[in-house]
C-alpha cells in the first residue's frame, strides 16, 4: 500500500524503487485508458459514417411510384421495350412499398 511507501504527512520516501514501480504501473493504467478512449472515439466516428451512409441510401433509394406511370401504360424500363402480358416484371423493379398493415401481417 501507499501507506508504506512513503510518509503521508512530511512526504520521506521510505522505499523509492517500490514506489517508483509503484508509479510505473499507475502510469501504465492511465495510458491503457487514454488508448482504449482514443480507441472507442475512433470506432464511435467511423459507426456515425457508416450510419450516415447508409441512411442517405436509404433516403436516395429509387421509389416505385417512379414508374408506376410507365408500367400501367406497358412500357419496360430496363430493356426499354412493351411489356408482354404474361411477362412477370423484371426483378430489378423496385417492390412497391408496404402498408402499414401489410407490413404488420408480415412479421
């Protein structure tokens, strides 16, 4: 303990080595902390990109309103061509959004 280290009142240091070792350590555990700070902030800042980023993507997403007019009039955006009739849609159209209650039977 501290206590045999040293002289609380007048400050003599009774074992130096042991306290300097003493000191070390004390050392040693704030630089742990200073690093594992600087560790967490820069994973903090890289999680609020990465958030950002995915955020304006899904903000950014294509709608399918978008091409509601052109699909009920028969057009095909992606080969630019009539839609058949007894052609499904391309799998690269976007889905039409669900309703709350659609949504809600779902999961």
């Amino acid at each position: 303990s501290d206590g045999m280290l040293y002289n609380i009142i007048n400050g003599d240091v009774y074992q130096k080595e042991q306290l300097g070792h003493h000191e070390h350590l004390l050392d040693r555990r704030r630089n742990i902390h200073k690093r594992n700070y600087k560790v967490q902030s820069e994973h903090r800042a890289r999680g609020d990109r990465e958030q950002d980023i995915s955020e304006n993507r899904r903000m950014a997403r294509v709608s399918y309103v978008r091409y509601q007019g052109e699909r009920n009039r028969g057009f095909n955006i992606v080969n630019q061509g009539k839609i058949k009739k007894s052609s499904q849609p391309h799998k690269f159209f976007p889905k039409k959004k669900l309703s709350v209650w659609e949504s809600m039977k779902k999961t």
